[in-house]
C-alpha cells in the first residue's frame, strides 16, 4: 500500500499550520526549528564519534 500524503487529505503548506494566529504559527515554527538543528547536531555528534 502507497500513502500519497503523511497528513491523510490534508495538503502541506502554509495555510494548514497547527494553530490559527500567525504569531502562534511563529512560533510553533521557531520550536520546529529548534527541534530539527538538534537532531542534526545529534546525528554529527554520532558520525563523528563513529569516525573517531
């Protein structure tokens, strides 16, 4: 089985953002970022513990 989408019927994009304010938006966004730069820097810290 293929899944087209990871949000069921739901389109990507900024007009589906989790809540309704754009400041609140902002800063769900801002927490997104922080989250994924953290898990980069997780996953360098392991390749370079492998590598050394």
């Amino acid at each position: 089985m293929v899944v087209s989408d990871c949000g069921g019927n739901r389109a990507p994009g900024l007009r589906n953002l989790p809540l309704h304010r754009a400041a609140q938006n902002q800063i769900w966004l801002e927490i997104v970022r922080i989250a994924l730069a953290r898990l980069a820097l997780r996953s360098r810290l392991v390749t370079l513990r492998d590598y050394f």
